[in-house]
C-alpha cells in the first residue's frame, strides 16, 4: 500500500491531493479541500484502467463546485425546507442556496473547507483521516462540531470512508459524500445504460421543490422499482410525476437494513461492477438531471445524465421538519456512519 501527498495550486488556499495506492493498480484521489474525490483509477474486464469518477477539468473549479463533484456534505446533506429549524425551543435559520431551502450544507458547507491530514498505512490498508472543526453557528447551525473522515483503500478494492463528528450542543448532523460515477470511464458515455440495483421497497416523495413531503412511497408497480438489476434509463421519461418533478431521478431510497449489498451498479460492455455497502438509513440517487455548462477532466462541457450520484446518508429534512429527529445528534454524543465501495470485474452477457 502506498499514499502520496502532492500540493495544489488553488489562489490563497494551501491544498493537498492525496492518492492511496494498492497492489493491483487501484487508485483514489482526493482533495483536502472538502474531502473532494478527484479519481477512483479501476480495471475493466481487459485489465484497462480509468477514472470512473466525475472530475472538473481545473483545480481552480473546486473552489465554487457548484455540482458537489465528490465532496464531503455536512452538516446536513439534501434539503432543508424553507432553510429553517427549530431545536430545544430555538428557532435556527440557514441559507436559502436552493431556491427556498437550505442544500447541501449551506453557502460553504463542508464541502468548500479545508482539512487537516494524517496518514496511516497498514500491510494491505492504506487510509487517511480528514478533520475539521465547525465552529458555533457555522452556516447557521448551533454548537461546534468536531468533524472526522476516514478515507481508506485495501487490496480488495474496497474503497471505505467512515463518518465520525462529535458536538459540543445539541445539532443536526447528516454526512455523505457526493461523488457521481459513471463505470464506463467515459463522461462522454450516458449513465442511462449502466444496470442499478437498489434493495428497498420504498423511497420517499419530495415535493415541487425537492424537499420531501413526509410520505414513503412503495416501489412495487413504479419506475422506482431497482430490486432488481435493470437499466437506470428504463422507465426515466415513463411520465411518473415524481420523474417530472425531479427531471429524472433525484430521490432518496430507503434502504434494507440486513440486504448485502444495499446498492449494485454495473456496466456491462466495460465489466465493471460497484457493490455498495452502508450503515446509512438510505440513499439518493441523483442521475444527474442538470448541468452548468461546467468543464469536465478531458476539457469537455458536462452534458446531462452523464453520471449518477449515490448518496448514503439518513432521510433529508422535509415538510413540517419530516425526518429532523433521524438527524439530531446530541452534545457530547458521537455520529457514526460508514459506508464500502467494492470495485469488482464481471464477464456480463452482452446483447
């Protein structure tokens, strides 16, 4: 196992790439900045190595990022709606960066702050732990938190990071990562063709604003039904209204608690196969329905649904403060959540 640390270039800013290497050529990199996931180099089927993770084309474009390429989300990721909350009597509001709501963790969010390092290697495990501290009414949100990520890397291709934050006063807290993959190692290749699974019956409604509305729905009879491996792209303009709403899909799934894995992707004419395992209570999948115009690694305008985020976390706060309680951590109390990503290599029949 192997980590090398490199010093970027960004304007006022001191940065760290990253990389954690294993003995069969697997590589990830990241930032310090946000904890952002710049590459994950895997083999296809003939032993080819790319990047199968959505990567600005400029260092310098990390400091706006506006899609979240691969960051660190926190406080709280998804939407709160109509920024605001009320917690042991106070009434808390953030910013409005998502139309009437607070997304993502506010203007900054963790995603645009810079983390300390330490490294660790281990005979078959490489990792690094990311720390920041959130200061008292950071983005709005009460007490000071001290924030822990641990990236790792083994020579079974399974990429790890585990979540820890630790408050000083009671707050909210919902950590994910928002790194969009697309398995072919081309952005230029629809993300509609690669295979999903998804082990849930039920994935939450959200309204015209994309917040949810407090409501589980069934998959069962639905375009939202990957029980089972089938195309992403399958029933995407099926007219379903939470489809319209969304543009595609950009919803949180409500995970089975004892499945194994709790989400498949896989494209079959590379053979390359990602098998998510999570502690987390669900997963948005986001199919990336819009773009910016932003450029992507290769110089390329990042054109729609070129990729599809995965993101493990609890239930986003909704209508009415729905799901608040899944993310009230309490002060002096430990968040916890880890979440696995086992890259494999699959021989998949191609018709």
């Amino acid at each position: 196992m192997k980590i090398s640390v490199n010093k970027v270039n960004l304007e006022d800013q001191e940065v760290h790439e990253i990389t954690l290497m294993n003995k069969h050529g697997m590589e990830v990199s990241f930032l310090t900045l946000g904890g952002i996931i710049t590459k994950i180099l895997v083999p296809d089927i003939e032993g080819n190595f790319e990047n199968v993770v959505l990567s600005h084309a400029d260092y310098e474009d990390y400091r706006t990022n506006k899609g979240y390429f691969g960051a660190i989300i926190g406080r709280t990721s998804g939407r709160i709606k109509n920024a605001q909350f009320e917690l042991n009597g106070t009434k808390y509001s953030l910013a409005q960066n998502y139309g009437e709501n607070h997304g993502h963790g506010g203007l900054w969010g963790f995603s645009g702050r810079i983390f300390q390092f330490e490294c660790s290697t281990l005979d078959d495990n490489a990792s690094v732990k990311l720390k920041y501290v959130s200061s008292h009414l950071e983005e709005g949100y009460p007490g000071e938190v001290l924030v822990e990520v641990v990236y790792s890397l083994n020579d079974q291709n399974e990429f790890g990071i585990n979540y820890g934050a630790v408050p000083t006063a009671d707050t909210l807290i919902n950590l994910t990562n928002h790194t969009y993959f697309n398995l072919s190692g081309s952005f230029e290749e629809s993300i509609l063709y690669h295979e999903l699974m998804i082990k849930s019956e039920k994935f939450a409604e959200i309204d015209d604003t994309s917040a949810p509305t407090g409501k589980l729905l069934e998959v069962d009879g639905t375009p939202f039904d990957f029980r089972y491996m089938r195309e992403i792209g399958e029933e995407i303009k099926d007219g379903h209204p939470q489809l319209l709403i969304g543009n595609g899909y950009d919803h949180p799934f409500l995970l089975e608690r004892e499945a194994s894995p709790k989400v498949r992707l896989a494209h079959r004419f590379s053979g390359r196969v990602l098998e998510i395992e999570s502690t987390a209570e669900c997963v948005v999948v986001y199919t990336q329905n819009y773009t910016d115009n932003q450029r992507i690694k290769g110089g390329d305008v990042l054109e729609n649904r070129r990729s599809v985020a995965l993101e493990f976390q609890n239930l986003p706060i909704g209508k009415n403060e729905v799901n608040k309680e899944n993310s009230i951590i309490r002060g002096g109390e430990r968040y916890s959540a880890n979440t696995v990503y086992k890259f494999k290599v699959e021989q998949m029949n191609i018709q």
